[in-house]
C-alpha cells in the first residue's frame, strides 16, 4: 500500500482513515474468501472483495454523528489514493490513471447503492444476487458462494456494529475472520 508512505505527515483522520482502509483490505485477503468461497483470485475478484469491505465500513461510519461520515470519507480517499498510486506502480500512464480511478470509483459507487438496498431490506437473497452479480462478473459463481459471501458481509456488518465509535476514530477496527463469519 504505497499511499500509506508519508503516513506522519498527514492529520489524525487521515491517519485513521489509512489505518481503517488497511484493515478492510487485509480481511478482504484472507485466504479463505478465495480458496473455500470461490471469489475469484484475479485483479478485478480481489477489487471486488475489496468494495465489499470497504462499502460495510463506509456504511457503519456514515450513520454515526461526527467524526463518522469524516472518517468515511478519509477511508475513501485512503483506498482511491492507494488505487491511484497502485495502478502507476503497474505501469498504468499517467493520461489514463484518473480515467481508471473514475471508474473504480463508480464501481464502488454502484456495488454500494445494491448491497445497501438489499442490506436495509433486510433481503440476503438479494445481497447474494447483488454479489453475485459483481464478485463473479456474469459468469457463475460456485453453488452456494454468493449465499455464503452474503453471510460473511452480514456477520462482518453486525460485527461492526459494535464496534465503538471512539476505537474507529483511532483507526482501530477488527473484522471477523472469514472462517468465522461464514459460519454464522
């Protein structure tokens, strides 16, 4: 995570906000998601996987007072800076960087509207579709892997729940391991 360089310089959200961002992608890797799950170990699954811990995160932080939606938006602009310094270490041009930090964006943008919709209806079917939908890309997902990865977001999200809001100021966050939520 190159973007996490010059970490001392930045304010006390930032800081929080790189430290929540590191958090959701190292549970987004865990290893279980793509060995026993079937999330694709590619580029675009572990991008995806990503936006799913990412979105549980940004969702609890914005439906606290302040600092919550301040430190959304620092998780945000943690996991965007990161893509952006990401796809320059991959050889990306720099004409074509931000066209393809846009559209990571709206891709997060859009896999939130679904999962939330799906999420306050209270519908894991239409979550697992939704995931589905996005994880898999149009192709389809082993049996049972998108049921499976709509319990691991709902157990990571009522994980996160109770999580107190000072300890995510502070850029402590804990999510469960995958294993764990999956069984519930």
């Amino acid at each position: 995570m190159a973007a996490f360089l010059g970490l001392g310089r930045r304010n006390r959200r930032e800081q929080a906000g790189f430290r929540l961002y590191g958090a959701a992608m190292a549970a987004s890797r865990a290893p279980f998601a793509y060995r026993v799950i079937g999330v694709p170990d590619t580029l675009d699954g572990r991008f995806d996987l990503l936006c799913v811990y990412v979105f549980l995160l940004i969702r609890r932080l914005q439906r606290e007072p302040e600092p919550g939606p301040a430190l959304a938006q620092a998780v945000f602009d943690a996991m965007f800076g990161d893509m952006d310094v990401t796809l320059r270490e991959m050889g990306v041009g720099d004409l074509s960087v931000g066209r393809r930090v846009r559209a990571m964006w709206e891709a997060l943008n859009g896999r939130s509207t679904a999962y939330e919709a799906a999420m306050r209806a209270g519908d894991a079917t239409a979550l697992a579709a939704a995931l589905a939908r996005n994880v898999w890309r149009g192709a389809e997902p082993p049996d049972g892997a998108a049921a499976s990865l709509a319990r691991v977001a709902l157990a990571q999200a009522a994980f996160l729940d109770g999580q107190d809001l000072a300890g995510l100021a502070a850029g402590d966050v804990d999510f469960l391991p995958a294993e764990e939520a999956a069984a519930r």
